[in-house]
C-alpha cells in the first residue's frame, strides 16, 4: 500500500465536517495516524477552514499535512472536481472564489428541496442543514444523510442513484466555477491542480481527452491515477493517459467516514511504476 516511488504512506485527497465528510479535521488525523498515513491533504470541498485546526493536530500525530482543497467545475455540461494541493488557504482570489461557490451550494440546496418535497420527501432542507457541521457548505451528501436516516434509502449510494444523479427527482443542475478560473485560483495561490477522480466522469475517450487537453492548457498539473473507485483497467488507462498529456499521477482515498467510502485513509494500492508522482518535488520528510 506504499508508493513504489517513496516509503512514504500519501493520501492527497480526504473529508472533514467542514464539507461533506463525517469527521472533524482531529479525528480525521487522528484516524490517518491509526492507518499510519505519513502524508495527508486534506481536501475540503469549495472551504479550507478545517486546515488550521488539521495543523495542530497533524503535528501532534507527527504526520504531514499539505494544504488542499477540492473545487466544484463545470466544463461543458458536466460538473467536475479538481483538487488544490499546495495552496496557500489566505490567497484572495482561492477566497473570493470559493466563496461563490459556496453562495451558489445554498441556492442550489433550496432548489433540491423543492424537487424532492414533489417527489415525497419532506422538509429535506431543514434535514439536510442539520447534517452539515459548516454553516457555511451544504451538499448532496447532506441530503442523502437526512434521507437514511428518514428510512427513505438503505445507505447513502442509495440515494445518490434513486434521487440525486441526472433524471432522477432530486437531481438540479447548476453552473459551478470554469474550468480555467479554478485552475488559476490554485495557481495563483502557490498550489497545484489536479483532476479528482476521473473515472467517475461519464465521458467517453474523445469527450476525456477533451478535457484533459482543456485543464493541462489552463495550468492543470496533475490527475488523480489511484483514488477509491477505480479499477485495475481504469488505474492503467489514467496512467497512459497521464503519459500521454505530461501529467504528474495522485493518489487519494476520497474518504468521507468509515461507513461511507470506498477507501479507508491511506488504503490505497501504490501508484504504477511509469508514473511521475505529484510529489516527485515536494519536500518529504
């Protein structure tokens, strides 16, 4: 479970209650140092207001934390992520940016309310804000928590295919950052920007290429080759394609809480050998 270019144990790519995930920045350290994780980013959606409290706790536990955050991106009719690693949190233009987005998540939370109040869910977005730790960041993932817990679905993935996905009931489509704006808030902020696990994207070979072509024109660094959900084939198709546009690989669990994910923290297979590690440079102790 180790990358074959370091004897480091990397995760660039996890959760707190700052976002969608279950845990707080210390408990999520705390559960990386039990899974001996040496290097951790924590990667928030659209919010980095968990990296100084994940500071002090990753220095107690001895484990080196990078700086992250994970940006919500249209590109053409699709809704993407990519991930900051790097960043440095105080950036205004990172600021002003993520806090559109965030603006944009509670309008779009109302609207997901009224669709699944038609299809018989009720009083979801009272519900869902109860499930979010940030006042500040609402998600899907909120709605889906306050759904379990209604009964209306067995578990999270449940809810995402019966109510959240494209023509489904609770599904509402929205215009996140552009692909080019995100890209240049990493940069200017001192980070590096890496394209979240791309084998989730129903986009076929000519579509993906596409949009690597687009995020490596607009200063996009990296792409995440070994992260939850992808499978042996699509590890080695992402490693090809990595080669092929001179993209550094990541390597991420997504974790979001132990009930809920994939991949626990740091419980990753290793990075292929013809891969160029994002980390190739930094300075790892």
């Amino acid at each position: 479970m180790l990358s074959n270019m370091s004897s480091l144990n990397i995760d660039l790519h996890c959760h707190s209650n700052i976002s969608d995930g279950v845990l707080s920045p210390v408990q999520l350290l705390a559960r990386a140092a039990e899974r001996s994780v040496n290097v951790l980013a924590l990667t928030d959606h659209d919010d980095t207001s968990g990296l100084t409290e994940a500071h002090a706790a990753a220095k107690h536990w001895e484990i080196q934390l990078i700086n992250g955050v994970e940006i919500s991106v249209s590109w053409e009719s699709n809704t993407l992520h990519i991930v900051g690693l790097g960043i440095n949190p105080d950036a205004l233009p990172l600021l002003t940016g993520l806090a559109s987005i965030r603006a944009g998540r509670k309008e779009r939370a109302a609207k997901i309310a009224v669709q699944l109040e038609k299809a018989g869910v009720h009083d979801a977005l009272a519900g869902a804000w109860r499930h979010a730790m940030n006042p500040e960041l609402i998600g899907r993932m909120h709605f889906a928590r306050y759904m379990v817990e209604q009964g209306i679905c067995a578990d999270v993935q449940s809810v995402f295919k019966r109510f959240m996905t494209r023509g489904k009931p609770g599904y509402v489509s929205h215009q996140w950052a552009a692909l080019a704006d995100a890209v240049d808030w990493i940069r200017v902020s001192g980070g590096q920007a890496v394209l979240a696990h791309p084998g989730r994207y129903p986009l076929g070979t000519g579509k993906m290429r596409a949009l690597l072509r687009d995020f490596s024109a607009a200063g996009g660094e990296g792409i995440e080759v070994v992260t939850s959900n992808h499978t042996p084939e699509q590890r080695a198709r992402f490693t090809e394609l990595a080669k092929q546009f001179g993209l550094l690989a990541s390597r991420g669990s997504d974790f979001h809480s132990p009930g809920e994910t994939w991949r626990d923290l740091g419980r990753l297979p290793a990075l292929p050998a013809t891969c160029r590690p994002i980390w190739q440079n930094w300075d790892l102790n």
